[in-house]
C-alpha cells in the first residue's frame, strides 16, 4: 500500500487494472502489478489516490483494504510516511514498528456487520504481522538498509501536522512514531486476516524536535526514506 511520495516506485512497466469497485465504494486508485527482482508478484495501491491528493482522513481504508484481501495476498506492507519521535527514529531510517496507538477518530474503522463480515472483536493485542516484519528486517540488513526494528506508530487525524505540545504527549504515552494513515488500516487488515507491516519511512522530526522548520525536513528526506523503501520492495518474497 503506498504511501506520499512512494508512486514513483512503480515501475514503467507495471500492469494497470482497472479501478475496482467494492462493498465499500471505490478504491481509491487503480491497483497496479508487477514482478520484482525477487520475482515475487506485487500489487500496488496508491491510498491517496492516483493524484497523491486524497488527505489521510479522507481515505477510503474499507474499500482499499477489502481490495487487497480480496486478491488472496500473502502479506500487505504498508509504506507510510512518519515523524519521528525519539532519537533513534531520525529523518532517512526506516521503521518496522512493532506496536500502534490510534488517535484518529470519525473514520470508517471496521468491516464488523458489514458485507456479511461478523468479526467485531480480532485480537489486535500484536497489530503488526510478526512474520512480516521479521522477513522486512532480513531484507533490510540483506540489503544495508538503515532500518529499526520496533516503534510505537502513533496514528493521528491531521491532516494538519501536530502541536509540540501534541508531540510531547504522544511521547508520555511511548509512541517513538507519528504518522496519520496506518490506523484504521492495520486494523482492517487484522479484520481480514491479511497479515500486515509497516514501513515506516521518517520524513522529519516530529512537531518541536528540531530547530529546521518541519516541511524542509520532509522535502529533504522524503526522497531517501523512499528511494530505502523501494531497494525493499524489490527483495520482498526473496528467501535469504
Ligand atoms: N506528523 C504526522 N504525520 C506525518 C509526519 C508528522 O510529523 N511526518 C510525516 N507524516
């Protein structure tokens, strides 16, 4: 599942299908295909649309996320942009996290009653795949890849970015991330039962954490957390 900045992964070449409608409206782009160097076949969705301008509160998640169950994956890895909290989640790092706190509200969270769907209560006691995020942080040291294992992921509403007093209070309660799109992903993923990780790519200190103004950060990083994440995608399914 891409994320800002993430459609130029795509290469060239990659099949398009058609926009697909479900039980929930229509995704929100077309889902893309192709093989990578580990010849494993991908599938791609862009969650903010084709155009990259569907804000994060607007995102269908319900519709996107059957899409991918839907197609029989053996995992969903979601590539999403993050501040980072701690010091050890600096601009350019990847993260696997391990953990989530969600603080988004008024977004269409659960398939739970809907399209015959009756699991209202999925153990999210551990909200990422743990096989996937294990195979993730193989890939990443197979490849030199700056990568983190574990981070509390702290999904906020925006679209506006945080107060530092905000920041302060995600960091009271240990998250070491924030970002606004991995929630409700991860948890309609768990819905599904498609197993899902997290890539978190740190785009720039969180609100407060640094004396350069949060956007130049982001227009400095953003390609090199990308550029990371993509030399993944192009090992995933590769047994090492
Ligand atoms: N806050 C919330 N979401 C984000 C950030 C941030 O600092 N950076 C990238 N996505």
């Amino acid at each position: 599942m891409g994320g800002s900045g993430a459609a130029r992964l795509v290469p060239s070449g990659a099949d398009t299908l058609a926009p697909a409608r479900t039980p929930f409206g229509p995704a929100d782009a077309p889902l893309r295909r192709w093989i990578n160097a580990a010849g494993c076949e991908i599938w791609w969705l862009e969650r903010h649309g084709e155009s990259g301008a569907i804000a994060p509160h607007r995102v269908n998640y319900r519709a996107n996320i059957w899409l991918m169950h839907s197609l029989g994956l053996d995992g969903l890895i979601g590539l999403n942009a993050v501040g980072g909290i701690d010091d050890a989640s600096y601009p350019g790092r990847i993260v696997v996290p391990h953990q989530l706190i969600d603080y988004t509200w008024g977004r269409a969270h659960s398939f739970a009653g809907e399209a015959g769907f009756g699991r209202p209560h999925v153990d999210f006691t551990e909200p990422f795949d743990r096989r996937l995020r294990l195979h993730l942080l193989d890939l990443a040291r197979a490849t030199g890849i700056d990568c983190l294992d574990q981070g509390t992921y702290a999904a906020v509403q925006g679209p506006r970015l945080e107060t530092a007093a905000e920041i302060d209070r995600l960091e009271r309660d240990g998250a070491t991330l924030v970002g606004m799109t991995g929630m409700p992903e991860a948890g309609l993923a768990r819905e599904t039962g498609l197993a899902y990780a997290m890539c978190a790519l740190v785009v720039n200190r969180a609100a407060g954490r640094s004396r350069q103004p949060i956007h130049e950060e982001m227009a400095r990083w953003l390609d090199a957390a990308v550029e990371a994440a993509g030399r993944l995608l192009d090992r995933t399914g590769a047994s090492d």
